[in-house]
C-alpha cells in the first residue's frame, strides 16, 4: 500500500473559543485551497488533510496569518517533502 502523499494539519481554533461555527468557517476558508477535513468539537480542534495538489503555499501563508492573529495555533502531523518546501529559509 502506497502512503497518500497527503500533509496532516491540526488546527486549535482560538476565535470564538472554538465554537462550531469558528471550526465551520476554517474548514470552509482552507477547503476553497483544495483540503479537506473535519472538526472535533470535544477540542475545538479542526484537522485538515491537504493533497499534493492543493494550493500548498498559499495553505502555509494562510497558517502563518492566521496564528499571527490568534485565530488558531496549529502543527503538523504527517509532512512530505512538497509541504516541507513551502517553509521559509
């Protein structure tokens, strides 16, 4: 069996304490980059898999804004080398 070559992000959500709403609006925002994923409400966790063909830089940038602002803290599960290439020297 072949790994999928998809990235694994998990993301604690600060806006709104996590509410279902704020894990709906994440999910929604990185799903127009090409992920997919699901929150868990228990966490106020949204978890995103993110394919190689999806907008990678852009997902990156997106993560760094984000935390920038305290919208969410995030961290990587499973990486590939294309993920890993998008960080900054």
């Amino acid at each position: 069996m072949q790994p999928s070559q998809n990235c694994t992000i998990r993301l604690i959500v600060l806006k709104d304490a996590g509410s279902a709403a704020a894990r709906q609006s994440v999910l929604e925002v990185f799903h127009r980059l090409g992920t997919t994923g699901e929150g868990i409400e228990r966490f106020g966790m949204v978890v995103l898999e993110v394919p190689p063909q999806a907008d990678l830089l852009k997902i990156r940038k997106l993560l760094e804004h984000g935390e920038t602002k305290e919208w969410w803290h995030w961290e990587e599960g499973c990486v590939t080398a294309a993920w890993e290439a998008t960080a900054r020297p």
